[in-house]
DNA sequence: GATGTCGTCATCCTTTCGGATGATTTTACA
DNA sequence: TGTAAAATCATCCGAAAGGATGACGACATC
C-alpha cells in the first residue's frame, strides 16, 4: 500500500518531467496541450483505477473468509437460489476461494481470457489457477472439472 | 458498471474541453502545460481511485447479502430421477438427437476422442456435430454449450 | 426422380487449453 | 519479523478444440 502510493507519486513526477522535457524538444506541434492533457488524464485514470480495485481486493478477501466459516455451521445443505459452496469437500481438496471463483467463471462458459479481464488478471494468471484447480479435482479437461464440481456442490 | 464508465467518459471530455477553453482565454502564463498536467493527473488519479472504491464496493455489498441469506435459507432435497429433455426447445433450435446425444456426453466431461470412440464414430464426425450444436446454441465454447444447454433444459 | 435432412468423414488452419516449471509478490499468522 | 500459503505472471510446448468448407450415402417425402 505505501509502495503503491509511492510508485504513484514517482511516476507522476516521471511523467511530468518527460512532458516538460519532450515539449522543448520536438512535439511543439499545434494543440500539444490538449493531447498531453488528454494522455496523462487516460494514463492516471486507468492507473487510478487499478490503484483503487487493488487496494480494496484485500478487504474484499478478507470477507470472504470470513463468509467461509459462517458457512460452515449449516454444512451439507444444497442450497438452491443463492448457492452455497460445499466448503467442506472444498477443504478437504485444497480448494481456494480464488480458484473457485475461477471454476464458477468456467461453469458458466467463458474463456481464459474473457475470466481473465472480468478479474482484472493476466491469462496466465487464469491458467495457473486452472491447473491448479483441475488437479485438486483430479479433471483433465474444464468440462470435466465442472461436472466434478457440480457433483461436489462446489458449484450451482 | 456501463453507466459509470459512462460518466467517466462524460467528465473526461468536460474536462479536457474547459481544459482547451481556458487555456486560450487568461491562463497562458508560463509553465501551464506542466500544471495543467498534473492537475489533471491528480483530478483523474482521484477519481479513477475513487471510481474502483465503488465498484469494489458494490461487489461487497452483493457478497455480504448473499451470504445472509445462506445462513437463513437451509436446505432443499435435489431431484435426481430419470431426466427428460425439453423438447420443445430443441425442436425449435433445430438441434438434432444425435447432436444432443453429443452434448450430453460433452457435458459430462469427455474429449472429441472419447466421445468418438463411445458412439464408434470418427473425431472428425464428432467435431462436426460439436460445430453444429454450437451455432444452433450460439456458443463459442464447449463449456458455453453446456451451460446453454441446461439453462434451456436440454441436459441434466 | 428431385429435394431435403441427417449422419458421416475429411482437410486446412487458427485459436484455445493444458502441462510443466520457475519466479515474484501479497497476505496471514505465529 | 520471519514464514507459509495464496495469488500473480511468464515462457515453452504439445494437445485439444473450433471454424470453414466440401463431400458422400441413407432415408424420407413430395
């Protein structure tokens, strides 16, 4: 978090310094200012994004764990419309909450990639978490790890 | 989610606008592209951080309701008897029985080749009915079928 | 007999998945 | 503060899946 914030602070003062320098050196071009304004506006929105969807993705793990023991003194209940996890077969395999969250994202037919933006993650993020998940479920294919996973009550 | 990406993109074009308009009217005093710059870093920066605070949190919120609801909401027995597919969306679909036949046997987790193997077909076959269950379904992906297909109750 | 549907098979090509492996960074906790 | 578990990202490589297209035979129907 502090690192966060001081990467920030140095790459605003990076990206000041360049624009001050590349201004005196050859994009003097007409309508300069707007472009620049333009640019660093998309740049520090998108990095200001991030910063924020990083910053509360802790306090979002942090509830979810908690939701995982609340969940664990009703146990065995296939539930239907709001669905419960069976967190029990979830922990007897070593089942994270991230990696469910990505069987759920592939239960409900997308692709590495399209999990991938949707999370905010790299695909080769994505893939690990597959591989991962599909060997503790002991499925070679993400089909067959969703059927696994219905069959558990990991997954609705 | 759309909406405020929306009025993201709204502001950002006020912004720069003012930024274009004022610049030509009383502030064309020395150093302003440096100022303007990082005034609209930090705006942006702000906002964008702002932006994710929301987000997230609207994801929390939905988290936490859900998981109130889990505690209240105990069980419900699933039905597991003989399984009959709807009929009438698959006439309507045009999706064949040997289509379907493939479908379910995707949706239980095999491969092309295992499936080709289990009907004493060739692969080719097989990824042809695949290529055409899919158009009929408007899926992508096997896993998309699948989910498709229960949502329409074609498969168990 | 022409037409149409269905099932079968093929080839070519691109995209997606999955396995193996290693590394770094967070986060949680003792 | 050190450690263990999670999460993140990367690269290489082979396998699987998917799209497009063409073809052929069996059957039913008009």
């Amino acid at each position: 978090m502090r690192r966060h914030v001081l990467i920030f602070g140095l790459v605003g003062g990076l990206l000041i310094a360049t624009l001050q320098y590349t201004e005196y050196r050859f994009v003097i071009i007409e309508h300069s200012v707007e472009l620049y304004s333009a640019l660093v506006a998309i740049l520090f929105a998108t990095f200001g994004i991030w910063l924020g969807l990083r910053i509360t993705r802790s306090r979002e793990t942090i509830r979810e764990t908690v939701v995982v023991r609340e969940v664990l003194v009703p146990a065995e209940a296939p539930a239907l419309e709001p669905f419960a996890p069976n967190t029990a077969h979830q922990q007897t395999l070593g089942i994270t909450a991230r990696e469910l969250e990505i069987l759920t994202l592939i239960a409900r037919g997308f692709s590495n990639r399209e999990i991938a933006t949707q999370l905010f993650v790299s695909e080769n993020t994505v893939k690990t978490h597959c591989a991962r998940a599909f060997d503790k479920l002991g499925a070679a294919r993400r089909t067959q790890a969703v059927q696994r996973g219905k069959e558990l009550g990991l997954l609705p």
